[in-house]
C-alpha cells in the first residue's frame, strides 16, 4: 500500500469521527460509538500504512497499536504502550463498540457513546503526533 493509501484512510477516519461527534450531539449514541470505533480503526490503519505494515483484517485497536509499538520501538514506542495501558478499559468499551452498536441489545447508552468517542480522539490524536515520525 502507498503513502496515498495511508492518507486516504486517515481523510476516512477524520470523517468519521466527524459523524460520531454530531450523531453524539444529536442523540444518536449506537451511531455515535460505531462511528467513533470505525475512525480510530482507520487511524491506526493509516499509521501502520505510512509505516510500511499492511494493516491486518481486524477491528481490535489495541492490538493494532501493538504493531504500531512493535515497529517503532524505543521512546515512541513507549508512548505508544502507556497510551494502551492508561486507556486499557477506555479501549476495551471502543472496541465492543461496533458490535455492540450495530447488533447490542440492549443500546449503547450515552455514557458507553461518550467514552467510545472521547477514546476515539485520542486515538486520532495519538496518530497525529505519530504521523510526522
């Protein structure tokens, strides 16, 4: 995959996290999650992407983020891994999000919709700060 690649999946994830934001605004909170799980995904995609990795078939963000530590090692690495470990539980409610947004029963409620977007940023904000590396 090519640097275009990568910047595509991140343009797609911008756009995503743009839609959880405003479905979470709206009260739209199964949408919100699954947008939100959706963009973080596609972040760390990119990365990996940018960093020469073809990004496995998987919607699990932490061991996505594994790949991202394993590549890039030493201080940046760390950052990487005290990210995972801060967020752990953040990280887990993002990742049952999709599922849980799409076929949960019961709904995904505000709360859950709100830490699944807001972990979300952060991922997108994580990869943004990597991007230039």
């Amino acid at each position: 995959m090519s640097l275009d690649a990568a910047e595509d999946f991140m343009s797609r994830a911008k756009e995503y996290l743009i839609v959880a934001r405003v479905s979470f605004e709206r009260g739209f909170y199964n949408a919100a999650a699954v947008n939100a799980e959706i963009a973080a995904q596609l972040a760390v995609k990119a990365l990996l992407i940018k960093l020469g990795i073809e990004p496995p078939r998987t919607h699990n963000i932490r061991s996505l983020l594994g790949l991202v530590v394993n590549r890039l090692g030493g201080n940046v690495g760390e950052e990487v891994r005290d990210f995972v470990s801060s967020n752990r539980r953040e990280l887990i409610i993002l990742e049952d999000s999709r599922s849980l947004g799409q076929y949960g029963i019961p709904s995904i409620d505000r709360d859950r919709a709100e830490i699944a977007v807001k972990t979300a940023e952060a991922v997108v904000d994580l990869v943004r700060r990597l991007w230039s590396l």
